[in-house]
C-alpha cells in the first residue's frame, strides 16, 4: 500500500498505535560483571574487543557480537551491506535507554513494547548449568529495572533456564514479584530431557498459577550441560543459509511434545506461544497434529488419547497458543486457519532485520483489505490482552 491508500486498516495504522509484541534490548557490557554472583563473575558473560568488533565470551564460549547498530539499514542496501559484527559504541543509544527506547518507538507507530534479550538469547546454547542460571538470574534484575520507567509500555520477559525445572519454577515465581510478565525458555530443550517429559510438571504448573505467558523464541536451542563443549555449536560467522530458511522446526516439535503429551489438556490457563518464526507454516502443522492423533496407530507408551474424547489436538493450540511475527503476508492471509486472536505482531527493534522505521508502511502492506476488527486485535488488542496492558483510550 502507499500512503495514499484510503482503506479503514490503513486510516487505523496512520492515525493509531500499536503494541510490539517482540522486541528486544541490547544489553551493556558491565551489565554481569556487575549484577552477577560473585563466585561466578569471573565465568559469566564479558566484551572482548577483537579485530572485528566486540564479543561476548561466556565461561569461555564465544558467542555474539553486538546486534542493534543498523537498524533500518536493509532498507538502504543489499544484504552484502549489512554487517554480523559491531563495537559497543556503534550500539543504537535508544536500545539501552528506556525513555529514549519509547521515544524512538513512538516515531515509528509503536506505543508499547514486549523486550526480550539480544545475547541473552544465545546465552542458551552455552554448555553449562551454573553460570547461564546465575546470568539469566542478573538479566533479570537488569530488565526489571529497566521496565520500571514505565511499566504501562514497557513489559519484560524474564529468561529463565529449565535445566532444573523446579529451580526454574521458583526463579518465575521471583521475576513474577519484580513485575516481569512473561518467560523466555529454550525452544529445543536436550534430547534427555524433552518437553513431554513429567520433570516439569511443577514448572508448567507455576507458570499457569502466576499467569506468566512461556516463550519460545528463535535462536534458543539449549546446548546440554551434560554434553560440555561437543554441544557447543554457535558459529554466527558460518551459518548456512537453510537454517535462517527452516528455522521453524524446533519450535513445531516443541510444541508437539507439548500438547501430545497432555501438557495442555492438564494446564487449561498455561499459555506458550511461538516468536519470530512467523505463522505460514501453523495450518499445516495443526493440521498434521490432527491427522497423526486421529490416523495413526499407538507405537509404544506415550501415544495417548486426551481425556475429552472429541478433543483434536489443533483445539490446544487455538486455545492456549500464542504467535508473534514480523512479516508474513502468507500468514495473514490464513489467519482464520490460525486463529486471529492468537496472532500479535512485533517489530523486532532494534535489530537488523527490524521493521523500525518502516513499521506503519510493512504492517499496511501485508494487512491490505483486512476488516478492522482483525488488524486491531493483531497489532495491539491480542499483545494487550495476553501481558495486561493498561491502553489508554486514545490508542
């Protein structure tokens, strides 16, 4: 669409706001060497200057550069402009600064904001157990903080590692009380130790209880500690193209484990939802959910039946599920297929593949000729309702 598109979406999108449901800080250098466990500092997450940029190094895994220093820059070049490493200094200011973060998002149509880590994110894919719990335990505090500015437009996502379920369990229950409200886990949990698997029933449990919406976000895969550094896999300097292409399969198995094996059916108010691997590929799998629940023969113990015996499988996931994106045109052209009270867009900032500054332009362009009502609960009423924004009457 263009500016001059006249529609009733695009008068909304031009005149009103809207809510990210994905978006993300940049986390300072001293962020850990100051808020860490003192036993663990030395181990947790540090900047190395190299002669490409400025590093993390975990425990002594190197693991990413800084993101959010070309925001908006795809929209000037090619790809082979854009870069996979920075300096600290070249880091959009707004991303570490909560008044100048809602400033910049309101040039850009976005009111409020759900904040989700940058290398926090593939904090998880670091093989060990005690310096990844004591670092998302620091973040934490951190992004608490942070949200207090304002807590009515800036809502944080806790990060929580599920190594331990029940440790897990009560690190919620503690960034519940900080006024985080939700929580980032791993999107592919150890083969030992699957989603399907009873350990985390009291995880789950708590999670429904505090009304804390679960996470599972693209770029999470949990290395196992178990394993130790032949888990390790990160190499953001040689990443084929295929894994940003199919980047969807680890969250369909998640999400396979977790309704197939009744998760769900026993957890009516626990809510997990996908983020930023976009929804073209939701109809399909609902429908081969249904299709291997109803068509197959049982093979072995944990083939089940749910308890309400005219339930699908598809009927958990519009329930309980949840699906943050950025750009799918495809997807939202099947959102009845969906369900569109599960759909919230996000704009991603500040990172490369952000949206920002052209949120308004992207979102009127792929939601061209939708009814009202269903672009209103797609860019902000869905993000409102899920993590409890207090929206103004003028939004």
């Amino acid at each position: 669409m263009t500016t001059t598109d006249a529609s009733p979406s695009s008068e909304l999108l031009r005149t009103g706001w809207m809510i990210s449901s994905d978006s993300h800080v940049i986390e300072p250098p001293d962020l850990w060497s100051e808020r860490m466990d003192a036993d663990l500092r030395d181990r947790g997450p540090r900047v190395v200057r190299e002669a490409d940029g400025d590093w993390w190094y975990v425990d002594g895994y190197k693991t990413m550069s800084f993101l959010g220093i070309q925001t908006g820059a795809r929209f000037e070049g090619g790809p082979d402009s854009l870069r996979t490493s920075a300096t600290y200094a070249e880091v959009r200011p707004a991303s570490q600064d909560p008044a100048a973060y809602l400033s910049e998002n309101e040039q850009d149509g976005v009111w409020a904001s759900v904040l989700y880590p940058s290398q926090g994110l593939v904090i998880y894919c670091v093989p060990v157990h005690d310096v990844v719990t004591a670092a998302m335990r620091a973040y934490n505090d951190w992004l608490a903080d942070f949200c207090s500015h304002d807590t009515t437009r800036l809502k944080g996502i806790a990060m929580i590692n599920v190594d331990d379920p029940d440790e897990g369990a009560a690190e919620l229950e503690r960034c519940r009380r900080q006024g985080l409200c939700g929580a980032l886990i791993t999107v592919a949990p150890p083969a030992r130790l699957p989603f399907r698997a009873p350990a985390y029933e009291r995880f789950w449990s708590t999670a429904e209880d505090l009304d804390m919406p679960l996470s599972l976000h693209v770029g999470t895969d949990r290395a196992d500690p178990e394993l130790g550094r032949a888990a390790f896999r990160l190499d953001v300097k040689n990443v084929p193209p295929s894994a940003f292409v199919n980047k969807d399969f680890q969250v369909r198995q998640a999400f396979a484990d977790l309704i197939l094996s009744g998760v769900f059916e026993r957890h009516p108010r626990l809510r997990i939802g996908t983020v930023e691997h976009e929804l073209s590929w939701i109809p399909f799998f609902l429908d081969q959910l249904d299709y291997g629940y109803t068509s197959r023969p049982a093979r072995g113990p944990e083939w089940r039946r749910f308890a309400d015996t005219s339930a699908l499988p598809s009927d958990f996931f519009r329930r309980q599920g949840f699906a943050s994106f950025q750009e799918d045109a495809v997807g939202v052209r099947l959102r009845d297929l969906i369900g569109v009270d599960l759909l919230m867009w996000g704009s991603d900032y500040p990172h490369t593949e952000s949206t920002f500054p052209r949120s308004r332009q992207i979102v009127s362009e792929i939601f061209a000729g939708l009814p009202t009502e269903d672009l209103e609960r797609v860019v902000w009423r869905n993000a409102a309702s899920l993590y409890h924004f207090e929206v103004p009457v003028a939004v």
